[in-house]
C-alpha cells in the first residue's frame, strides 16, 4: 500500500514507522523545512512506552528518561491535593519523563533505515480525493496519489475543517510557558511535582532525564497562565515574576536562577478538539489533529502513539477495502481515547480557572473521592493511559 503522511510529529512518526515496518511505501510530508520538536518535556506513560517498545525504540527512551512513580500535588498549605501512584495500577508500575528532542530524535532517526521518504518544506494545503487521496503542498506540488493518507498535523491542523466540516478545535483560555533546567544532583527524581494556589496557579517540575546535548539531568518547570496574558508575561518583568513563583513554592528556586529571561520559556496552547468520526474515505486523522485535549492528563504523546501502532497492525493484511479498515480502526481507537477526552475536559477546570468555584470542587469533592479504595485505582488506571473500553491488541497492551 502507498502511504502518505502528514505531520512529522510524535503521530506522524510513529504512524510512518509502524506501517513503513509492516512493509507499506510510506512518505512523511512535514510542513518546517528542519523538522523540530516543540516544547520542552513530556510524560510518557506505560501505553505509550508499549508502543515505542513495538516500534523498537523502547530500551533508547528509556536509557535517557528519568523513571517517575507518581504525581504529587499540594496547594500552598502543604495539602495534598492529587496523589496518584503508578503502584496502584502495577506494583513496578512507573512511567518516564523525557525531553522532547530526544524523543523527536529517536523516531527521526529511525524514519530512513525502515525506508520512510520524508519530505520536508511541503505544508499540505488542500487533500483531493479522499478515497485516493493527492496530497498537494503550498509550493503547487502534488504528492501521491495514496491508498491511505494520514494527516497527523497536530492540534492546529489546518486539513481537518476541510476533511471535517462539522468538527471543533475550541482553544483553552488557558496555557503554559515553559523551560529545561539542570537538577544535577537528582533533587527532583520521581514524581511530577505540583504547587496549585486554588485552581488560579499550577506550577509543575518533571524529571525528564538527559537531554539529547548534554550529559546533564534536566527538569521541564511549567507555569500556567491564561492565554490572554502571555504577552504580557513575555513583555513583563522577569525577575518579578521569579519572586512570584519563589513566594508559591520556595524549594523551587535553584531552578528558577538557572533561567536568563522569558524568551527562554516555550508558550504552550491547546485545544479540544471533536471531530466526530476521524476518517473521510481513505483519508484518516491520528493524534492531535483528530483528538486533541488539555495536557492535564499528560496523555496526547502517549494516545498519538498508540494511534500509530494501532494503525499498523490493523492494516497488516488487512482484507476489507481501506476505507472499511480505517473505519473499523477508528471505531476500535476511539474506545480509548473518548475517556481521555472526556476526563481532560472534566478536569481542566480544577486546574486551570479563575475565582474560587472550582478549586472549592477539588477541594471538597475530587480530592477526597480519589483517595477512596476503588476511585484511588481507577485514578490510577486513568493517570498510566491503561483505562480502556475493549480489548488490547498484543503491540501495545501495557
Ligand atoms: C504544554 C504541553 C504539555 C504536554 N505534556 C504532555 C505529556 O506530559 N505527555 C503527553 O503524552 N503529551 C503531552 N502533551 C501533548 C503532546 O505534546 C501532543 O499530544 C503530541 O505532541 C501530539 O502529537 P501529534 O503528532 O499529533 O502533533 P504535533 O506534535 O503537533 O505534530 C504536528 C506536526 O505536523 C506538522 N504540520 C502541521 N501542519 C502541517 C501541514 N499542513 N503540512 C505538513 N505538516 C504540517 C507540524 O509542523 C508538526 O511537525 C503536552 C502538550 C502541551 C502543549
């Protein structure tokens, strides 16, 4: 089969690995002329380290993350207000936080020797013919035509709309800024660490283990922020708002010197994205593009991933037409995803709103309800990607 995908990103890479290994003629379009990472680190949980691991890059991941066993948010007074062990899904159970780049890099290094053709400088403009779909890009270049295309374009997918008149990509008043900073003596080693003042501050550090240029221990350190104010954080005065997170949480401080100016510290925006059903014909939406969420749940890598697995193992020797098998795929895929869509969505609030309601919410009802026996499981089935309706394929059951 002739494959075309779109999105040199975490979906995108995986999908063209996984069907170029399953012997399909992959090309992997990307719109940048270097492709490159955004962001700075992610949390990779037991589903998306099952997929890496089918797509043979599992021992790389995990020789340069940092292993995290649980999350461990408190409000100012010290009070626990999230406290999810991956032990309470699995006794050795963890996930690993990592850079971005060193993830980028190992699915990227792996694009040519499994005889992917990437094509970079080609943003797709305009998909033809979606049961044999030609790819064209904005320099007037036609690619293709594909048995199957896959547009993994990310949140922002500009093919969607077009692809999916009647789906949303509402986009959260809230984001985060974010940076890398050396932990040299490990002080933050596993768990993902938050400080919330009600749901009006959210500021996180996550070990992701060394970075792809240096020897050195690193930690991504988020601080969340309504979107309406960004430029005026980039625009503001830094130092200022040092004091203000070294004020919020004062073991936080070695880190915050490491860090020059603002610039420095990656803007981060999200959607929620519904599309309703992801394929039209032969032309099939994965990752971001079609399920896009907030990142509270720390699982858009790990569901883009798994898409792309997923993906390949449902076209290996497939028999029914493209369009019948990418319809059963989606069908299959969204049995996982739907909960994760749904719990993101749910969640944000508590998280990341203005006024006292819903930190009043997670403070009186959430946290004390994930602590009972039951709840406390099932928050960790969610937190490790591993709550699923329906069955696990073998290639990326956790
Ligand atoms: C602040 C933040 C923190 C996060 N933390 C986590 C976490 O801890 N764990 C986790 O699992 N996930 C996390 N995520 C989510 C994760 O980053 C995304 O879900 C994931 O990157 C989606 O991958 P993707 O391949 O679908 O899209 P993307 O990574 O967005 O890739 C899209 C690619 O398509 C290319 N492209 C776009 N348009 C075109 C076009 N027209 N033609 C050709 N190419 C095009 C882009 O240049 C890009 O290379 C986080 C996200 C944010 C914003």
């Amino acid at each position: 089969m002739k494959v075309g995908v779109v999105g040199c990103g975490v979906g995108g890479m995986g999908a063209a690995l996984a069907l170029a290994r399953r012997g399909h003629e992959v090309t992997l379009l990307e719109a940048f002329a270097a492709p490159r990472p955004v962001g700075s680190g992610l949390l990779l949980q037991p589903t998306g380290l099952k997929a890496l691991a089918t797509l043979g890059l599992g021992d790389a991941i995990r020789a340069s993350g940092a292993p995290i066993e649980r999350l461990d948010g408190r409000d100012l007074t010290g009070r626990k207000v999230l406290d999810v062990n991956y032990s309470d899904w699995r006794k050795d159970g963890h996930g690993i936080g990592i850079h971005r780049a060193t993830l980028f890099d190992a699915l990227h290094a792996a694009l040519g020797p499994a005889g992917v053709t990437v094509i970079t400088g080609a943003r797709i403009t305009r998909i033809e013919d979606t049961r044999r779909p030609v790819l064209h890009d904005e320099s007037g270049r036609a690619h293709g035509p594909f048995d199957l295309a896959v547009v993994a374009d990310g949140s922002a997918s500009g093919l969607r709309q077009a692809l999916k008149p009647g789906s949303r990509a509402r986009p959260y008043p809230w984001g985060a800024v974010w940076a890398n900073a050396p932990d040299p003596d490990g002080v933050w080693n596993g768990a993902l660490s938050q400080i919330y003042d009600r749901a009006e501050v959210m500021v996180g550090v996550l070990p992701v283990g060394r970075g792809p240029d240096s020897g050195e221990r690193l930690v991504s350190l988020f601080w969340s922020l309504p979107v309406a104010d960004m430029d005026a954080f980039y625009a503001g005065d830094f130092d200022a708002w040092k004091t203000r997170v070294r004020t919020v949480w004062p073991a936080i401080a070695p880190l915050l010197e490491t860090l020059p100016d603002a610039q420095g510290m990656a803007r981060a925006v999200y959607r929620d994205v519904w599309v309703g059903r992801w394929n039209a014909q032969a032309t099939l939406l994965i990752g971001d593009a079609a399920h896009g969420t907030s990142p509270q749940l720390g699982q858009g890598a790990n569901l883009a991933l798994v898409d792309a697995v997923e993906l390949g193992e449902r076209f290996n020797g497939a028999t029914t037409s493209v369009t019948v098998t990418a319809a059963a795929y989606e069908a299959d895929r969204r049995r996982h995803v739907m909960i994760y869509q749904f719990v993101s969505w749910a969640m944000t609030p508590l998280f990341q709103s203005h006024g006292g309601f819903w930190a009043g919410v997670r403070r009186w009802l959430f946290t004390p309800l994930s602590r009972t026996p039951g709840i406390r499981q099932l928050g960790a089935a969610i937190l490790t990607g591993t709550a699923r309706l329906g069955r696990w394929p073998d290639a990326t059951r956790p």
